[in-house]
C-alpha cells in the first residue's frame, strides 16, 4: 500500500500517529484501544460483545483473507469500537463466505484502518498501556484531537446496552438441566456449549432481579462475559449475592469478576489486559497446564480473596493473576478464560461438565 492512499489516521491519546487507509465505516470515533494476538478469528472478534467501545489491533498481519460466515457470530450486532489491521484483504477465498470483512463492517457502522505499522502498535500498548484513541480523516487537526481524547469520558453503560431486552429460550433434544444465563453481552457459542451437553438455556437481560431468575426453575445459574468494569452494574453483583447458596452458579470472564464481587472480593484494570488464544495458565487443583482463549481488562485481586469463602483454583502463567475461583459450599465458580473458545482452543470445556455435575448433584439431593 503505497503512502498517498492513505486517507486516514490514528491518533492516541499520548500523541502518537500512525496513518492508514479506512475501510467500513467512514465515521471518526473514539473507542479505548486494545490488541488481540490470535491469528485466526477476526470474525468472532470483531462480533464478541466484550470488545463493545475498543479498537482492536490485530497483531497477525493479514485480516479479512476468508471472509465472514454466517454461522460463525458471536452476536447478531456487533459493537465493536474498530478493527486496526496492518493489511485488509478484499478477495476472501473461503467456501463458507458470505460476505467480505467491510460488508459487515459497513452495515454495523464500524470504523477501520488499515496499513497500520501494527507491530509498533502492540509494543507502543504494551510498553504504556490501554489508552483512549481516534480514527479520524487524514487532514484532522491532531493537537485537536488529543486534547478531544484527554476530556473524553468513556461511557459507563455498557451491559446495558449490549445485553437483550426480553428473555429468549433455546432447547436442547432430550434435555435434562435447565440454566438461566444472565445475559452481559453472551457470546453465542457459549449457549452452543450448553445446548449440546442437554441444558434447555433461558437467557434473560442483565438486570434481571434475583426473585425473578429463581421463579424460573433453573437448575444452575450462568453469567456470561461482557464488556466494561465489572463495578459499573451494582446491581447485578447483588442480584449475584442474593443467589449464593440457592443454585450452582457458573461464570464466565466479566461473570466471574462480577461472582467474584458479589462475595466481597475486589477487581482492578490491568495495564493491557489479555487478549488471543494462547494464554497459559495453571490449574492449581491437577497441576495441569491449559492453553486458553481470553479477551479482558480487569482481573480478580488475588489479596481480596482472604476474607472471603472464596479460593483461587486457576494462575495465569504469564503475569501469576488470578484465572478462576470456587466457593465450594455454595457450588459456585467462574474461570476469567474462555472455555467455549470462538475463536481460541477448547482445552477447558471439562468446565462445563462441572457445572452440569454441580447441577445434577443438586437435582439429586432436592429428589433424595
């Protein structure tokens, strides 16, 4: 891609620019920039609700070479910030495409950039951290748009926004749990996950009351991943807190923070976060190593984890934070990765076969 055709721009919040050319959107937004190291999964990414308000860089160079298929989202919206890619192909080659990467871009209103020097990108985010950035035309003023990116207040709503409004039901053929999945903005395969292992899976929005959840019959109670700060729904974390005890519970990366929460424990923002599909943490319980799948910016404070009923039972390998934790009594646990993978490797779906243990162990005791 030769310099004159670049008609776009990235502006960080420290000043720093690189130009490119946009594709998608041609709308200027301001979104907090993260990077992903998977090499496969753009799709998934690009339609992960967690991702809502954050520029994703790709680390792996080439993006967009097979195309978008039609069963491979995770949402039927998706609120990605934007997609910053060193080189954008146009010309998919892949039978199951049935629509280019922009396409979908365009129709969702999501910006992109690319020509971007993305190797520079990730050592630039991973040397000082996330930071608030810009995709604006090439000709923008930049000390205006950095002084625009410093007063900028990132919004706090989310879940909110990206969960649904009504309870939605999926079955299963000869099913033998029923789940209720509190809905922070689910990925789809994690209701794929649960389907097939014979859980009938009612969905209901994120601020659905305690009350409400248990009048459903569930057998267990899952809370999905999402975007944002887990401290920004209150809400839900009591909703959480009024459930312990009652059902197994099972959550997911902002699921899990938000249990984490909801027994007294604390979070914090990491300076980067961890984002791919190679993260390898430790199973403290076999002593087994997992490669996993992760796309997050908070993490449970290990310290936090004293007072509670709490025990850490996963490590992260590569900075030692925490990865999951149980309440044993109270048959509740979440892991900070992601089992159900999309994209990433399955190594922990054994997860979900717990949970389908702890539910078959509590419909055993109510009929005993």
């Amino acid at each position: 891609m030769i310099q004159n055709a670049f008609d776009k721009k990235l502006i960080l919040e420290d000043g720093s620019v690189y130009f490119g050319k946009g594709f998608g959107s041609e709308d200027e937004r301001i979104f907090e920039i993260v990077f992903n190291t998977s090499c496969v999964g753009y799709q998934e990414i690009l339609s992960d609700p967690s991702y809502t308000d954050q520029g994703v860089v790709m680390a792996y160079p080439l993006i967009g070479n097979y195309g978008m298929a039609a069963d491979d989202y995770e949402t039927k919206t998706p609120t990605v910030g934007a997609m910053i890619v060193r080189e954008y192909n146009d010309e998919p080659s892949n039978y199951r495409s049935a629509e280019t990467l922009e396409e979908v871009m365009n129709r969702f209103n999501v910006v992109g950039i690319s020509g971007v020097d993305t190797r520079r990108l990730v050592r630039n985010i991973r040397d000082y951290g996330s930071c608030r950035a810009m995709i604006t035309d090439r000709d923008a003023d930049t000390d205006s748009a950095v002084n625009r990116l410093k007063s900028y207040i990132p919004p706090t709503d989310a879940v909110s926004r990206v969960s649904r409004q009504t309870a939605e039901k999926y079955q299963a053929e000869n099913a033998r749990y029923h789940v209720v999945a509190v809905d922070c903005g689910m990925k789809e395969n994690i209701v794929r996950s649960l389907v097939k292992r014979g859980c009938d899976v009612t969905v209901v929005p994120w601020n659905t009351r305690a009350c409400d959840i248990l009048s459903l019959d569930a057998d267990g109670v899952f809370l999905s991943n999402g975007p944002g700060n887990p401290e920004d729904v209150p809400a839900l974390i009591e909703t959480v807190r009024l459930l312990h005890g009652k059902v197994p519970i099972f959550g997911i990366c902002l699921g899990h923070q938000i249990l984490a929460l909801s027994y007294g424990a604390k979070t914090y923002k990491l300076k980067f976060g961890h984002r791919g599909g190679n993260h390898p943490i430790k199973n403290i319980w076999t002593d087994k190593i997992e490669i996993t799948a992760q796309n997050h910016s908070y993490a449970v404070d290990a310290d936090s984890l004293t007072d509670t009923p709490l025990i850490a039972t996963h490590a992260n390998l590569l900075d030692d934070t925490v990865e999951g934790v149980e309440c044993v009594g109270d048959k509740a646990f979440g892991v900070q990765y992601h089992p159900e993978s999309a994209p990433g490797p399955q190594d922990s779906g054994y997860l979900f076969d717990k949970f389908i243990l702890l539910m078959k162990e509590g419909k055993d005791h109510a009929e005993a």
